[in-house]
C-alpha cells in the first residue's frame, strides 16, 4: 500500500512540476543556421566509431572491474571535443542555450535534468554523471545540425549524409554477410532502421526533398542491411501515423485506436509469435532468421521477466542509464528470494526504450517518456498534412521500433539523432506556419494601411 501512495505522489508532484518548469522556462529562439561540417563529422564519427572499433565485453560489469579499453577512451575523447566544440559556438552565440529551452525541446531538455539529478541516488554515479554529460553534449551538437531555418528543404541531405557514412563504417561486414548469402540484416543494427525509415517517410510524405528517388533507394538498402524483425515490424506504425495526421476528427480517433492496437498485436506477436506457426515460419523465411531465435524474442522472453522482477520496487529508478547497463548489479544487491536473484544477466541494456526510462528514473522516467513522445505528436499536428504524416508517422515507428531498442532513454544513439531531427522539423515548420498565420493577419488590411506602405502582399 506504501507503494501505492508513493507512486500517487510521484504522478502528482510530476504533473505539478512539469508544468511550473515549463511556464517559467519556455521560450521562443530562432534556428542557430550555424556551419554543418564539424558537428556531421564529430557526431557521425561518436555514432559509428564502435561499429568498426571496439572491444567486446563478456560480463556487463567489466567496465567496473577491468576499466576503460581504448574504445572507451576514443568516446570520451570524442565527447570531450565535442564539448569544446558546443562550448565554442555558444561562447560566440549565447542565444544558442536558448533553443534547447523551446517547444518541442523542452520536455527532453528536462529530462536531462532530472537524468543529472539521478546521480544523487544512481547505482554507479560516476556512470550516470558521465552519460549525462555525453548526452548533454551531442544532444546540443545534433541541435545544431538540425535546427535550420531550410530543414524542410535540407532534412533528406542530412539524414541521407549519415545513412550513407553508417553503410560505409560496416562495408566489410556487409561485405562478409553477401558473401555468406545474408542479405537481409548483413550488418544488424537495431537502431539505424529507425534513422532509414524516417528518411524514407521524409520523402514519400514531403515533396520539398531534393533527390527523393535517389534518397528511397538508400533508406531501403539501409533498413534491409541494418533491419530486424522488430524494426520491420515496426512499420506498421506508419498507418495509424497517417490517420491520426488526418484533418476529419472521426479518422484521428480511429487512429488512436488503432494505434493502442497495433502496440497491443506488436507486443503480442513479439513474446508469442510461436503460437502462430505459420506466420512464424513466413517470417523467419523473409527475414532470413531462424525460428528459433525468433520464437522467444531474441532472448527477451527470458530476460524481461528477470528485469521486471529487479526493478520492481525502484520507483525512481537506480540512476540514469546505470539502472539497465549494470542490471547484474542491481541483482546482487537485492535479496529476493525470486528467479532473479539466482540470476547473472550480462546484457547492458533493457532492449526497450520505456524498461530504460523505467530503470534509469522509474515513474519519473516513464511520465517524461510518455510526456516527450505526445509533446512531439502535439507539435507534429502544428503542421500542414504532409508535415504531419511525417512527424506522426516517425514518432508512431519509434514507438514500436523502441519495443526492443535502448531508444531515446537509456543515452545518446542515433535513436535520438533521428528523433531530434524529426523535433527540428516540426519546430521550424510550426513556428513558420505561426508567423505565416501572423504575417496573413497583418496584411488583410485597406490599402492605404500600414499594409499597403509596408509593402506587403495581401493574401
């Protein structure tokens, strides 16, 4: 019962000081439009150095017990000049802090906050401090090269710049998997699909892109070469994405409904596809996967349970991004008389965006989730049809490409790369569409008016 009414209080003060943080600091900036270069480069080289060099750890608590490899060390030496490098830019343009602190960046802002504020009461504090402070920096640099006054025109470039770097770091191992007859997965990567598929999207929906048949092309390759059966999976989102965008009230009704329905059937044929034998087999066939390993959700039958059972009464978690990376940990200082406290589970993550939120900050994690995706929605339907497809459509794929990914909670990935460039586009395009609104306004006025001496056209 205890628990209960802690868990009450916890919704409560959240709601209370949501909305307090979010009156007294939200603002209004302008895109920074700074230089592209060096953020693409810092933030691609983050992303996918560990791709192609990085040394493999047994045991989820090595980074305790044996230290830091040396491609540990190049993240930390890339996160350090990343930092320097934001640190420079807003040195020179200080309005530059003040992006972070606009809708619909604000909730994410916050969250980060809260994610340093876990520190205090993390398992491993150091590792919560630093993932809070990696996170920090390229979440500002990937703001840096999204939030662009040209995002509608420029986005598809973008995101086709890091598909294109991703499929050349793992060229070998594609390589290797064609030579071996796999084509589909050839370099699995649970997260890049979600950055193809949302520049596929881009350029089925928006017809601002540049090079849109060219941009398909390379979004398919790199979702088939990265994909996953969840990630394909997950493309089902795209339909109640495209209802929910719609313009008659009935048809965004019939879309939130269909899209509580199609997390329910994810979630379902996810844990308990063998009970569909034949489906079972026509996927693993499609997807080249044996059965096998696909009838127990790569593992995650056997382990969500166990991490369940772990974190069951961590109700504010066990510090950011420490809360999964070090679940053996977290086991060994529980005395439980359950099936996880005989268990040694060396994975590093919940391989699910919202067991992350969950584990990192418990309730407060699972409220900023639930907060940040409906505040991208919410901005999403700021925009004209296309625009909104778009934005709805991405958030809806992230949602359930995030059923069995780290996401956009446990620290910084291409996961959160992706879904600050689709909070970039629907920033700038809400914010164009309100002072398109504004400027129609003022020029609907007699001609001799301020109108007419202004020289504006009437509309």
């Amino acid at each position: 019962m205890l628990s209960v009414f802690v868990a009450i209080a916890i919704l409560v003060w959240f709601g209370l000081l949501y909305g307090v943080a979010r009156q007294r600091l939200v603002t209004v900036a302008r895109p920074p439009d700074g230089p592209l270069a060096v953020p693409i480069a810092l933030v691609a080289t983050f992303a996918f150095m560990p791709l192609v060099f990085a040394v493999t750890r047994e045991n989820s608590q090595a980074l305790l017990d044996e230290g830091l490899s040396i491609s540990n060390v190049l993240s930390l030496a890339l996160a350090g000049l990343t930092g320097l490098y934001v640190a420079a830019r807003a040195y020179r343009d200080p309005r530059l802090l003040r992006v972070p602190l606009s809708m619909p960046y604000l909730p994410f802002t916050l969250m980060i906050g809260v994610d340093g504020l876990s520190t205090l009461w993390s398992l491993v504090p150091s590792y919560t401090a630093y993932r809070t402070v990696e996170l920090s920096i390229f979440y500002l640099a990937s703001i840096l090269i999204f939030d662009r006054s040209d995002i509608e025109r420029r986005l598809a470039d973008l995101l086709a710049a890091f598909v294109l770097i991703w499929l050349v770091a793992v060229s070998p191992t594609i390589g290797t998997s064609l030579a071996q007859g796999v084509v589909f997965s050839s370099a699995k990567n649970n997260m890049m699909p979600f950055v193809c598929a949302v520049l596929a999207l881009l350029v089925v929906f928006d017809g601002r892109a540049r090079r849109r048949a060219l941009y398909f092309v390379l979004a398919v390759a790199g979702f088939v070469v990265a994909g996953s059966a969840a990630s394909t999976g997950a493309l089902v989102g795209v339909v109640p994405g495209v209802m929910i965008a719609s313009g008659h009230r009935p048809v965004r009704v019939l879309g939130i409904v269909a899209t509580l329905a199609t997390i329910v059937v994810f979630l379902v044929l996810m844990l308990s596809i063998s009970m569909f034998p034949e489906l079972l087999d026509a996927v693993s066939a499609i997807l080249q996967k044996p059965t096998e390993e696909l009838a127990n959700g790569t593992g995650r039958n056997n382990f969500w349970p166990i991490f369940l059972e772990a974190t069951r009464d961590r109700l504010i978690g066990s510090g950011f991004s420490a809360g999964d990376r070090f679940l053996d940990l977290l086991l060994s200082v529980e005395s439980r008389s359950g099936v996880a406290s005989t268990q040694s589970v060396g994975l590093a993550s919940a391989h699910n965006m919202f067991l992350s939120a969950w584990a990192g900050l418990g309730l407060i994690g699972i409220c900023f989730a639930v907060t940040v995706l409906w505040n991208a929605v919410r901005w999403g339907l700021k925009l004209e049809l296309t625009g909104r497809r778009f934005v709805i459509s991405s958030v809806l794929v992230l949602v359930l490409n995030g059923m069995t990914t780290p996401g956009i909670f446990q620290d910084w990935n291409v996961n959160t790369l992706g879904f600050l460039a689709v909070l970039a586009y629907a920033r700038v395009g809400a914010l164009r569409r309100s002072a398109h609104a504004v400027w129609t306004r003022r020029t609907v006025a007699p001609a001799a008016g301020p109108a007419a001496a202004a020289g504006w056209r009437t509309v």
